[in-house]
C-alpha cells in the first residue's frame, strides 16, 4: 500500500467516477483502475462498487476512506512539523544561564522568543559560566547567556551583548554606605565577599588581577558562585562584594552600589550570548539573530 494509492482513493470517492477522478489527478483513466484494483487486492476487501450508472462507496469503502483521511493528515502533519523543524520554528531550545543575565537579558528574551517562535519548548536552566561552557561542549546544551571575559579555554562561540562595569555592593549599615565612591585601597580592611575560585573562576581571576595591580589583598571572608548569593549576603551585613553595574536596581534591601574609581578600567564585564558552533541548531540561530536584533549596541541596560 502507497500513500499515493490512499490519496486516489479518496479523490475518487469525491468525484465517483474514474474519468473525472483521473483528470484531477493529472493521470490517465486506466492506471487510475489498476492503481485502485491493486489497493482492493491487497486490503482484501472492495471500495467501490463498480455500477452501469457509476460508483458507489461500499461499507468497507467508507471505514478505509475514513481511515485513509486520519493517515494522509499525519502525514502532513510529519512534513509541517518537517518543515517547522528545519525553519527552527518548532521542536526543544536548551537555554542555560548564570544568575547575572536573570536582572537583564533573561526576561527580555524570553518574552520575546515565546512570542516568535509559540511552538519552540523552551529547556532552561542556570548554572556559572564554566558549567555553560562545559554543557554547551558536551551539548547537552544548545546556547547560553554566560558572563564575560571569559578566561578559559572553550570551543564556544562567545558573543557580548550587554557591557558594563563592576561595582561595590555595600549594605545600609557598612561605614562605606554614605559615599558616593570608593579604591580598592579603602576596601582592604572590608571583610570581601568574592565569586569563587573553583565556581566563577573568571570573575575570582578578574577580580584579583585589580586587587593586585592596586597592592591591595582583600580580606576575603566569603565565596559566592553567583551574583544574587553576593547581593544577598551584602543586605544580610556579612561583608561588601563586587557586582555588575546593570543589577543595580534589582540589588534591594537598602544595598547600594558604588563607583570604584581606580580600578575601572580592570573591572568592566559584561554578558555573552555562548554556542557550539558545530552543534548549532537552526533554532539556536533564531534564539541567536533575536538576541543581537534585541541588543545591537552591546552597551549597558
């Protein structure tokens, strides 16, 4: 049985008769017959019942036919879904993401996403940058928003999208709340919280580097591997730690942030939109084209 004999079937049942059938179907009468006398064979049961005045649908006919309909609309529903498929407009999207692009890409582009693509699942989960990293290598991810520079080694495309630079978080009882700006110098005796060396080893590095290119050692008494741990633990009064400016209004809690102003230029950072680029799905680069059409500029939200 062929798909093509199913599709006569049916045309023939709306037209009851041969001619008329077979010259909607673009084909000569004869073929027509033979094409639909092999179906009867092979089911063991006759469509239609051959009459001097035309053709009738016999009661095995109707339940074939009937079931002839449900197949021809899988089978199109497997080309549209196909075809959907390969356009990157349906199937499962793995998004990963570090805690910093939940303040500012995350809610943007996933709004935006879910309204262009309604058919496109969306798998989604938060970790650092270096598990991303990892997860995208192994794909068991497909794109990632990740924080940047990134130090270490990666076969991952790494694409900015949102920059900005890292700043104090004090809380509302720390003796630094009342300044408008503080060095590295001033924080020295400040217990730190600092991202982790082993979770965030990016942000550790980065964060480090200014401190010693200042000859300041931080007393660090905390690690955090993500940024609202950071901000949590500066509201609660255990230490001061350094974020990215673009938390700012999400830091709560009386928290403020600060310009450090001898080491700006060390301490910029920023979010990355993170691929594979030999596992790239066509809806990872739609996720992709949406997320630099959203941010062009690459500057601070």
């Amino acid at each position: 049985m062929e798909l093509r004999q199913l599709r006569q079937a049916l045309v023939l049942a709306e037209t009851l008769n041969f001619t008329r059938a077979a010259e909607r179907l673009h084909m000569a009468q004869p073929p027509l017959s033979t094409s639909i006398r092999k179906l009867e064979e092979e089911l063991g049961v006759t469509l239609f019942e051959r009459l001097p005045t035309g053709l009738k649908i016999t009661h095995e006919g109707e339940a074939v036919l009937r079931q002839a309909r449900r197949a021809l609309f899988f089978v199109e529903e497997v080309r549209r879904a196909a075809r959907a498929g390969e356009a990157g407009e349906q199937g499962l999207l793995r998004i990963g993401f570090t805690g910093s692009a939940t303040y500012v890409l995350m809610p943007n582009l996933i709004r935006a996403f879910r309204a262009a693509y309604p058919r496109v699942e969306l798998m989604i989960d938060e970790a650092t940058t270096s598990e991303l990293l990892r997860r995208l290598e192994q794909q068991t991810l497909d794109v990632a928003l990740v924080a940047f520079p990134v130090m270490e080694p990666t076969t991952c495309d790494i694409a900015p999208l949102v920059e900005g630079r890292m700043m104090l978080a004090v809380g509302p009882e720390s003796r630094l709340a009342a300044r408008t700006e503080v060095t590295l110098a001033e924080i020295a005796d400040q217990p730190f919280i600092i991202h982790s060396r082993t979770l965030a080893p990016n942000m550790h590095t980065m964060t480090m580097d200014a401190f010693r290119t200042a000859g300041v050692q931080p007393r660090i008494v905390q690690e955090a591997a993500q940024v609202h741990t950071i901000l949590r633990l500066v509201e609660s009064g255990m230490g001061v730690g350094l974020v990215a400016d673009f938390v700012a209004r999400y830091a709560g809690g009386g928290v403020k942030l600060l310009p450090v102003t001898d080491a700006a230029t060390q301490l910029r950072m920023g979010l990355a939109l993170a691929m594979l680029p030999e596992a790239c799905t066509a809806i990872a680069r739609n996720f992709a084209a949406l997320a630099h059409s959203m941010y062009p500029e690459r500057t601070g939200a």
